[in-house]
C-alpha cells in the first residue's frame, strides 16, 4: 500500500464506520502499522491515507523525546471526541504532505471514545502532543488535511527542509 499525497482528491473523502470486527480489518491493521513504523517520525496515521476509507487511526507518541504522560500504541476504530478544550498553536506535518509542515490551532485537551482491534470500547482524556496527533489524524476520517486549518497559508505553512542529497 502506497500513501496518498496531497493534492490527491481521495483524502477528502469521508470514512465509513468500522461495522465488523473480523480478519480483513485486522489483517488491514496490520499492514497500517508496518506502513505507520516506515514512515520518518510518523507517531500516527489513518486509513484514507492509504486509500482505505474506514474510520481507522493508529497513534503513538510514547517514542516522544520529551517524557510525557500519554496512552502508549493506541489503535482506535472508530474514534470520536466527544469533549475539548483549550486551544494552542502547534506545528504539525504529515505523511501525506511529505514537503510541508504547518503551524495548527487545535485543541489542547480532548475526551474521546473508540473500540480498539479486540473490541473493547475506551473512554479516555488525552492532552498536549498526543490530543494534537489523535485530532489529526480523526480529520483525515472526516476528509480533512493540517492544510485545511491553516490560519494564513502565507504565515502558517513551511517548506521541510529536505537533508537528502
């Protein structure tokens, strides 16, 4: 499975709720993962990232350089926040705007719920960078990008500096 890249229409469409719990969207899981673990930094993605258009999200920000209290590997299907509050900027990039990276207004706490791949429910309250990566990668379930909440394109978006030669 390849990543989609922006401009690339499929990642505005919306996903379908996860109705059943059974060996293609585990094995699917799977593959979401190895592709997540490749990815240069990646601490999430979602599904339609890969053309898959299922309200399934991987994060992981427990690698984070800074110690911080969070929820591990968290694989959620069908998530969705129920509360937030509190808003800071942060700078976000995406494995699907490899070149880019953008400063976001997001919520700084969130109470969401989701079933995780055995299916059991969760309830929980995540915040700071972790919260930041759960909203992320919930928008692009709703066919959003980082791009799309940009407050000014012209102040708000950086070009990655690319190490490669």
């Amino acid at each position: 499975m390849d990543i989609i890249s922006y401009p690339d229409q499929r990642l505005k469409q919306l996903s379908e709720t996860v109705a059943e719990l059974d060996k293609d969207i585990l094995e699917f899981i799977q593959q979401l993962e190895r592709i997540r673990q490749a990815g240069p930094g990646a601490v999430g993605i979602a599904a339609p990232q890969v053309n898959v258009f299922k309200r399934v999200v991987i994060v992981d920000v427990s690698n984070m350089r800074k110690p911080v209290d969070n929820h591990g590997h968290m694989i959620m299907l069908n998530p969705e926040i129920t509360d937030w509050e509190g808003m800071a900027m942060g700078r976000e990039g995406c494995l699907s705007v490899p070149d880019f990276t953008g400063n976001v207004i997001r919520a700084e706490k969130v109470k969401l719920q989701y079933m995780d791949e055995t299916g059991k429910h969760h309830e929980i309250e995540s915040a700071g960078y972790e919260a930041r990566a759960i909203q992320h990668e919930i928008d692009h379930l709703d066919g959003l990008l980082f791009l799309d909440r940009l407050v000014s394109r012209r102040s708000d978006l950086f070009r990655r500096k690319n190490d490669k030669k």
